[in-house]
C-alpha cells in the first residue's frame, strides 16, 4: 500500500489502461538473456576484462607470439641483472629471462584453472541436479557431503590432497594440482545447481512437462538447465579465476607444480626470498597472476550484474 | 533457542566427524606405502618406520586407525613429527603468536568493512561507492601469494614503514602489516554483504517507522538498520575464518613470523607428513568449534531464531 | 491530558489559536528512471483538534504518499515535494530546517503504520523502542524510559504489560502489535495522528477492537486524527470528515453523513456503489470500470474522465475541474457535480 512500490506496480502496462504516452519503449520483444546483453555491452568492466582474458589465453596458446626467448635457457651469469633491449623484466636470481618466464607462466594456469573448473564444474552439475531432482535421501546424503566439504578450509584440505596426489617425484604436478582443484571446489556450482532445479521443478511449466511424461533427463536438459545457466556460468567464471590463484597459492607452498615447470607461484615463491635485492622477478608474475585472476573474477561479476540488476 | 542448540550440535557432529575422516583418508587411504608418503621423498630409517606404523597403527584396520588418530586429537596427542620433537608442544609454541596475527586481522576487517559498507550503502551510487565496489573486486582478485609479498616488499622494504618480519613476540605494531594483509582477504565480503544488508534494510518499514519516531538519521542507521545489517555479516566471520587460516600459512611464510601457518609451511618443504597432518586437522577441528560459536552468536542477534 | 503543552515552544511561531493542521496545494513527484511519477497533485485540507479526517482513495491515490509528505519522511529522492504548504499551528513546516522538523515528528505529528510486524524493528524489544522516544526526545533515563513504556502499554490495553515489555515484536499476535504501534505513536502526546490503513492488515473482530481504542484515546486527549484508509466501511463509523482522494487530488471533500447520503462527485457515487450491501444480495455487484491511471500518464483534464459515466467533452480538456464549493465546507472538483448529485 506505500506508494514508492505501487508506482512501479503501476507502471507495468496493463489492460484497461490508456495507453501510456510516457518514455516506454516497446519496440522490442525482450528476453533475459536479451536484456542482459545488451546490459553488459555498455559496461566498460565488462569489455576491459574481456580484452584481458583474451590476451593472457593467447599468450597461452602461443607464447612465442610475444617472446622469442626460451624460458629455460638460464645462465647463472645474469642473475639478477636489472631490465635491458633484450630482457625487458631483467633476469632472476637463476639468471632466467623474467619476462620469458612471465610469458609462459600463463599456459599452466590456464590449463590447471580450465581444466579443474571444468572437473568441478561437471561434478557440481551432476550432484546438484540429482540432489535437486530426485530429492529425498539423496539430496540429504549430498548436502550432508557438502556441509562436510566446507567444514575443511579449502587451502588446508587442498595441502593434505595434494601432497597425496603429487607424491610421484618425476610429475611435474599439473594433474595431481587440477584433480586437487576440481575434487574440492565443487561446492559452490552444485549448490547453485540444486536450487535453480528446486525451485524452475515447481513452475508449472516443468510440473506440465513431467506430467506429459517427459524423461527427467529430458526435463532437465530442455527445460531446468536453460532457466539456471546463467548463474552456473557466473559461479564457473569466477572460479576459474580463484582456481588460478589457488594453483599459484599451492605452487607457492610447494604443494602444486614442481620439478621444472614454470608457474606464476613458483616464480613468486623463489623471487619472494630475494626481494631485497631484485624486485623485479617478484613484481612481474605477481602482477600478471593478479590481472588474470582480475579479469575472470570481473568477468564473472559484470555477467551476474547483467543477469540479476536488483544488486545494485 | 534450545531446539536450534541442539540442532546445530547435531550438525556440527556429523561435520565433525566428516570432515576429520576426510583429513584422515586423503592423507592414509590406499597408499601403497603410507610411510613413504608422510616422509615424502626422502628415506625414512628402520627405527622411523616402526614409530610410525605404531603411532598410526598401520597394521590394523583402517577404520580402527581412524579411532586411534580421533582419539588423539581429542587428547591432545598428536605424536611426534619426523624430527622427533612432539607435534603438541610444537603447536603450543607456535598457537599464541597466530591467535595474535588472527585476531588484530578480524578486528581490523569487521571495523573497516562495516564502516564502509555501510557509508557505501547510504550513498549508494556515488563515487565513494563505486571506488569501493571495485577496490573490493581488485581485493576479491588479489590472490594472497601477490597481496603478501607484494606488501612487504613496498611497505616493508622499499618504503620501511612496518618491519618486513617479525618475530614470535611481535609487538601490534610489528605485527600490523601481516595482519592487514590477512584482513583484506575477508575485508571484500564483509564489505559486500555489509553494504546489500544495509541497503535492504534502509527499504525496511521498521525505517520508516524510526524516522517518524522523530530520531535522529545516525541513530535510525547506527542503531536501527546496523544491527538488523549485522546479521548476516556475523556468520560470514566463521566462514571468513577458514580463508584466514590459508592466508595465515603463505603470510606467515613471507613475513617469516614462527606461527602456526608457518609451520604448516615448513613442514610441506621439509615434507614432514605427520606435522602437516596434525596441525591441519587441528585448524579443522578450530574452524569448525568457531563456527558453532558464530552461529550461536547468530541465534542471540536474531531475537527470531532464539525464540524459535 | 491537556491542549497546550509545555513542548509546544520545540517549533518557534507555532500559534496555539491557529489551525491544527493545513495542507494547502501540495504536489509531490517521484523522479524515476522510468519518468517522472506525479503521485500528488494539488492536494487540499484542514484538521482541526479533536477531529477526525478520512483520506479515502484507493492503493496508488497519493493518500501514503500525502502522509509521509506531511510527518517529512518521504523517500527523497525519488520523491519530491514540488510545491505547496504543510502548515501546522500556522507554521509551514516545509520551510522548517531539519533538525526543527525532526522534532515535531512524534511531538506534534505522529503516525502508525499498516502492518505493524514489518513496522517495528524485529531485532529490539518493544520496550526498547518505546523508551527510546523518551529517552532521545526528553532526555530520560533507562529507568524511566522504561517505566513510561511500561505506563504506555498499559493505557493501549495490553494485558501483562510489565513482562511483555521485554518481548519481541513477533511474540505478540498482530492486534496486540498495532496496539504497540499505537502506544508509540501517542507515547510524546502529539497533536496530530496519522495513521495509515491502521486496521487493513488484521482480522475483522480485532479491526473493530483498534478503532475503538483508536476514538478513545483521540478523545481523551483531543487529538486530530487523519485516517487513511480504502474501506468505505470503516470510515463511516469514527470519521467526521472524509477527503476523496483520486490520482493526486482530493476530488472531494464533505463531512460523513453528506457523502454516504448524496456523493458529489462521480468517483465517491462509484465507490459507494462498490460496496457490498446486505439489501441487494443476489443483485450484481457494481465495480468502477477500468484500472486508475498510470502516475507517469494522468489523462488530461479530470483524471477520472476516462472511467466515468457524467464525463462529456470539458471534461477531457484542460485545465482540470477546479473545487466547487457545493455547499458550505463541502467542495467537488467536478463540472457536473449537480447532475451527481441530482440523479
């Protein structure tokens, strides 16, 4: 009855009313993911992160596109000689090419981030629509799981895992870190999964299409899955990035990539040591691993702000 | 308020014994060589391998070693690392120093995301708001291994402001910057949920009712709209908690303050399985009992639930 | 309790002998990102101590809106007051600094609000909210407070007031919580009360129960009282005026006996017309035809023309029917008011 509300109320263009002579555009049938494209084409965040995701997935792909220099090729000569023509970030305490290093550093993050999303994203996927569909014991044995999940602090349970799964001496540990990332980080998609179905189970729509016999498989494909894709893309975005900084966070501690390979978190973790002397080889990947992580979180959040406009 | 206790304890034992099986799984189950595996790679001796088949009870059933490793952490024996001194007497000397970093950190996000939030959420929209929106995004981003090193590097070294280490008797001051460090992880929720509540809130009608009761516009916020506000943020405490934890083992690490997380830190290097094991499981077993408190703490905010 | 009271002097130039309370012309917008909402527009009327003054219209009609613009507690922005005159006691307390007009609210003028669960602030204990007036407003102590509140819950009739004080908003039923708004409202003795659908949100029986309690207390202290509200019925028994409220304006303004016996104006016949009577049972139920019109859009001229059945052309031309004056203290804003009221 307060009137700030029934004013919007009002607004909606009803039967019966005389037709509106008021700023209403109408010109076009809406959709949701119609609104909200044309939403996000306008934000500034939006197109910034977009631009850097690109960038760092193509220095990725092919690193040599931006150096010419092998990473690997270090001469203990140059350590922690300052930037120069050639070396533009300067040389590390092993006399590597710091930017080289920072260059390739991308493709295992990339890798491990994608890869482990992806794992934690199938089985978010899978446990939420179950656990949203069926219900029952099911749904109370999952969510049990999950609460359980949660009562360990991610970095501590990603420790005690990933030191089980990389004891092999000779890996270089990208899938002992992916499977530790995937296996523990499902929580969030499988809960955003397991309510999107809860509550699009109910609508009659879905109610009509069961009672007409559809297939749950069918039901969900067609009809829950399109309805909760937004938020499940948002919840990915977002963990790719911290799936990202966990890699580099647990290559750091030593418990991620090791042997030779080249990580952000290695980098950082050696550098760290001699920041007294040479700033330099600590500065560059840590910039690098925070606008990557930067640009799938904004990412992430510029789509949900687009989807849910009442946040803000 | 008793049914709500009782539930909560109830959960909280599932949990409890969940999570601690899991800890206790990942690091025993099927392991070919569980010993070489707590060693990691390096060679353990004769005398070694019999301590810790005994200590672990290695020769039994699994599930009666569960029993002997929960029996453990509930006293208070948590054996001996492979350098032989006691994990226990480890964990006592490493606790307080932690307790410290962990506390001024809390303290130090709870104060500067509420105030923020809450004057992000009264002038939602404009620009204190909006820099602070994505100040906390940076934050969300800035992944710990980049906020710590790069904190000490620009405060503790090139600038000199905070001393770059410091030791297991710390002063506050010295122990400042870490603990910044460590706030700033939870200071971007809090902040985030401070400011939706209080934005929620101020469209509340019990608003419009403390208006027309004549008080004042910070009394109607500071009184009124926070405590409502708090709420939620008061459970993100426990949560936050376990975020803390992580960054407290890279921060100590990088500030090489002899804490617990420092140890953790230590131990994944020299690979000493057993300190790793029994210092994490004993963070779990604290994060857990915290987060019991927090949301008893919940119950006495919200006059709703306690009367439940 | 007594008129003229000691904490008269909180707005300076305020006049005793003046009138209690006059809205003169107010319009109030809200600026929106959709456009701009005109939610009243020219709003007229006067209360005088010991009166009681219904604002009768439908949901959307400006009557909330009139109110909050009245105790200074609109939302703003989006809304703002783009002219006219809230006088109190002579004092127009639009041209009145902040900190003043802060004071006059549960002083002078106070309000209770429709749904008292939503109302009262579910985290304090009734007492705690009731104490807090005495306490910012007149300086008490804890004790007293407490004591007042106590005193207060008793004179609202709630059983046990001494415990219940130190319950929660949702331990008490919703009779008993608008009992408590109530109690609140009256707590600093205002002049003015304003209550807003006070009675829509309970029970039928409980209803009754509140507006009785509601005429006692206003004539016990003389209070002027404005009683907005949607329900015809509830009007007839405890109003003594009734302004009729439609998009924004008041269409028309009459004591009780003269609107339920002979409605001047188009909108208050059919409103009349819509109520359920026992005598027409089996007949079909008259309703006004068509929705009120969108704030952002009000058709020219009268903004009733399109739903009523008198309009004819001047009707759907500017500028607006003005009031007439249909009889002493009785005004329409209608061309036809005659032939409404001649049918």
């Amino acid at each position: 009855m307060s009137d700030p509300t029934s004013i919007t109320a009002v607004e909606a263009p009803g039967a019966g009313v005389p037709a509106p002579t008021g700023p209403v555009k109408t010109d076009k049938p809406r959709s949701l993911a119609g609104d909200a494209w044309n939403d996000l084409r306008k934000r500034p965040v939006f197109w910034i992160s977009i631009v850097l995701v690109a960038v760092i997935l193509l220095m990725a792909a092919w690193p040599t596109l931006f150096t010419s220099i092998d990473p690997r090729a270090c001469t203990l000569a140059n350590q922690h000689k300052g930037p120069s023509g050639s070396a533009y970030f300067g040389y590390d305490f092993q006399g590597c090419d710091v930017y080289a290093k920072t260059i390739y550093g991308a493709q295992n993050s990339i890798i491990v981030g994608a890869l482990s999303t992806l794992l934690s994203g199938v089985i978010g996927l899978v446990f939420g629509l179950a656990a949203g569909y069926y219900g029952g014991w099911l749904d109370a044995v999952l969510s049990r799981g999950i609460d359980i999940m949660l009562g360990i602090p991610f970095l501590l349970g990603a420790i005690v895992l990933s030191s089980r799964l990389a004891a092999d001496p000779n890996s270089d540990g990208v899938l002992a870190v992916t499977m530790t990332l995937g296996l523990l980080t499902w929580t969030s998609a499988a809960r955003v999964m397991r309510s999107a179905v809860i509550s699009s189970k109910n609508q009659d729509y879905v109610a009509a299409g069961r009672m007409l016999g559809a297939t749950p498989a069918r039901l969900m494909l067609r009809h829950i899955l399109p309805n909760s894709i937004a938020s499940f893309i948002v919840i990915l975005t977002i963990l790719l990035g911290t799936n990202i900084a966990s890699e580099a966070t647990l290559s750091f501690l030593g418990v991620g990539l090791k042997g030779d390979a080249i990580s952000w978190g290695i980098s950082i973790s050696e550098a760290s040591r001699y920041a007294r002397v040479a700033p330099g080889p600590l500065v560059y990947p840590s910039l690098f691993l925070a606008a990557t992580v930067l640009a799938f979180i904004m990412l992430g959040d510029a789509i949900r702000d687009a989807f849910d406009p009442k946040l803000r | 308020m008793f049914r709500y206790i009782v539930r909560r304890l109830l959960q909280m034992v599932l949990t409890f014994f969940g999570a601690t099986f899991v800890v206790f799984a990942l690091t025993f189950a099927n392991q070919d060589d569980p010993l070489q595996a707590l060693a990691g790679e390096r060679p353990i001796t004769e005398s070694q391998r019999l301590a810790l088949t005994e200590r672990y009870h290695l020769d039994e059933p699994f599930l009666t070693q569960y029993w002997y490793y929960m029996k453990g952490l509930l006293t208070g024996d948590l054996g001996t690392s492979l350098t032989g001194q006691k994990i226990g007497d480890m964990l006592v000397n490493a606790w307080p120093v932690t307790m410290r970093l962990a506390l001024i950190a809390i303290v130090l996000a709870v104060v500067i995301s509420v105030t923020a939030g809450v004057y992000s959420a009264i002038r939602r929209g404009g620009a204190f708001d909006n820099i602070t929106l994505f100040l906390t995004l940076v934050l969300l981003a800035m992944p710990i291994v980049v906020l710590a090193p790069m904190a000490q590097l620009l405060f503790g070294i090139q600038l000199g402001w905070f001393p770059p280490t410091a030791t297991r008797d710390a002063s506050l001051y010295a122990l400042f910057l870490p603990a910044l460090v460590l706030a700033t992880l939870a200071i971007a929720t809090e902040l985030r949920v401070t400011r939706t509540s209080v934005v929620e809130n101020l469209r509340a009608d019990y608003v419009r009712t403390a208006r027309a009761k004549g008080l004042t516009g910070r009394r109607v916020i500071w009184v009124h709209v926070l405590r409502n506000s708090l709420i939620p943020v008061v459970t993100l405490i426990g949560v936050d908690l376990g975020g803390l934890m992580s960054g407290a083992i890279v921060t100590e690490k990088i500030f090489n303050i002899p804490g617990v997380g420092f140890n953790i830190a230590r131990a994944i290097s020299t690979e000493d399985g057993p300190l790793v094991v029994g210092f994490v499981s004993i963070l779990v077993i604290i994060f857990l009992v915290v987060n019991l408190v927090v949301d008893l703490l919940y119950a006495a905010l919200d006059p709703r639930i306690r009367y439940e | 309790m007594t008129v003229t009271k000691a904490h008269i002097d909180v707005l300076p130039g305020a006049d005793p002998r003046a009138p209690l309370l006059e809205v003169n012309d107010l319009h109030v917008e809200f600026r929106t990102q959709y456009g701009v909402a005109k939610a009243v527009n020219g709003a007229n009327f006067r209360l005088a101590a010991g009166e009681t003054l219904a604002i009768l219209g439908e949901s959307g009609c400006g009557k909330s809106v009139t109110a909050q613009a009245i105790m200074g507690i609109l939302d703003s922005p989006p809304g703002f007051i783009t002219k006219g005159q809230i006088k109190y006691r002579g004092v127009d307390l639009l041209g009145v600094a902040e900190e003043q007009r802060r004071k006059v609210r549960a002083n002078q003028i106070a309000m209770i609000f429709q749904d008292a669960l939503s109302a009262l602030n579910p985290v304090y204990t009734v007492g705690f909210q009731l104490a807090e007036l005495f306490r910012i407003h007149r300086g008490m102590s804890r004790k007293d407070a407490k004591k007042r509140a106590i005193e207060l819950l008793d004179q609202v009739k709630i059983p046990a007031a001494k415990t219940r004080v130190d319950d929660y908003p949702h331990q008490f039923s919703g009779g008993m919580r608008q009992r408590v708004m109530i109690a609140m409202a009256l707590a600093l003795d205002p002049e003015v009360l304003i209550a807003d659908e006070p009675t829509t949100a309970l029970d039928v029986t409980v209803q009754a129960q509140i507006m009785g309690l509601l005429a006692d207390l206003q004539k016990q202290r003389n209070m002027g009282l404005i009683l907005i509200t949607h329900d015809m019925g509830v009007v007839a028994d405890v109003a003594d005026r009734i302004s009729v409220m439609y998009a924004g304006k008041v269409v028309e303004e009459a004591g009780v006996y003269d609107i339920y016996s002979r409605p001047a104006h188009p909108y208050t016949r059919a409103l009349l017309e819509s109520i359920p009577r026992l005598d027409m049972k089996g007949q079909q139920l008259n309703v006004i035809q068509g929705l009120p019109p969108a704030l952002t859009s009000i058709p020219q001229g009268c903004a009733f023309n399109p739903r009523c059945r008198f309009a004819k052309d001047p009707c759907r031309q500017d500028p607006a029917p003005p009031a007439y004056a249909v009889a002493p203290q009785r005004t329409a804003r209608c061309h036809f008011f005659r032939e409404v009221l001649g049918e």
